[in-house]
C-alpha cells in the first residue's frame, strides 16, 4: 500500500509543480491528483518512476505496517 501522504508530502517539499510531475513519470495529470489524494493506487512501474522523480526510495512511499 502507497502512502499518499508521504508521496504528497515530498511534492510539496520539494516545490513540485502536478503537472509537472505527471509528465516527468509518464501518467496523465488526473492520474497523478488521483495518486496524490490516495483514490488511486500507482503500479510499480509507475511508483518507481515516481520515486526517482521525487529522490527518494520506492520503500519510502510505502506503508510498512
């Protein structure tokens, strides 16, 4: 399970624009509010593109408990 928290988290941290980061991981714009708002779950393709984009570790935008 992705934790849309931690993932928007380090959006806003880094100053990320949506759009932006929907073009940089290869998913439409609404798919990336989706992911961001948690009614979504990325694929694992997709959360790794989306880790590299944000520098972090795939294991770090997952829930671990």
């Amino acid at each position: 399970m992705v934790n849309h928290k931690k993932i928007a988290s380090l959006v806003e941290e880094r100053g990320l624009v949506q759009k932006e980061l929907a073009d940089e991981v290869g998913v439409s714009e609404a798919m990336m509010s989706y992911i961001l708002r948690g009614f979504k779950e990325p694929s694992v393709a997709t959360l790794v593109r989306l880790a590299k984009a944000l520098g972090c570790s795939v294991d770090a935008l997952i829930i671990t408990e």
